[in-house]
C-alpha cells in the first residue's frame, strides 16, 4: 500500500544507499530527471543529478547536518540527465536499523 502511495504521488520521492548511489526513484522524480524510466537511474551516483556546486554544499554541509541531526531540509537545484535545471524543496533524512545505526536498508 505504501509503494502504491509513493509511486502515485506527484512529489518526487528517491532512495539512495549509504555510498550515495540511487536504489529507487518513483515516477515523478523520474519525470523531474528526464530519465525514460526509474530503473534507469538504479546504480547511478546521486550527485550525477546536481551541479558541482550542490555536491560540494552536500559533502561539507548537508551530509554532516543530516549525520549529527538526523533530518536536513532546504532548497537544491537538481539537474535533470539532459540538463535540465529543477529548484526542488528537500527533506533528506537516513534510515536507521532497530539499534539506530544508519542503514541501507528499510526497517521493517
């Protein structure tokens, strides 16, 4: 039920695993990157969808904020596979195992 939920939604949702590599986008997000199909981008490094600049504000603000706090919003800027440019508003979080250790993978 909730996969359905995430694939219907018009938000664009996405799922990167610890090293920042794509594991699931849904079809909005996939709209929003200009890629033919979500499983396009399984595998591809995150940072293949943003500007230099943004990887760099990730690596040394972001990423450290979402380690210590646990939740980061703002505004990003995607870059869609065409190059395309997209101002995005952005909860990124991690998932934790049982023993609150981050994650790669859902808990259930």
């Amino acid at each position: 039920l909730f996969q359905r939920f995430v694939e219907a939604s018009a938000e664009g949702m996405g799922w990167t695993d610890l090293d920042g590599f794509v594991r699931y986008i849904n079809p909005a997000l996939c709209l929003m990157l200009e890629e033919e199909r979500p499983k396009h981008t399984y595998g591809k490094p995150i940072g293949d969808y943003y500007s230099e600049k943004v990887r760099e504000r990730l690596r040394e603000e972001i990423f450290p904020a979402i380690l210590k706090k646990g939740v980061w919003t703002g505004d990003l800027t995607l870059r869609s596979a065409k190059g395309k440019t997209t101002p995005t508003a952005n909860s990124l979080f991690i998932l934790r195992d049982a023993q609150g250790r981050p994650s790669d993978l859902p808990t259930s």
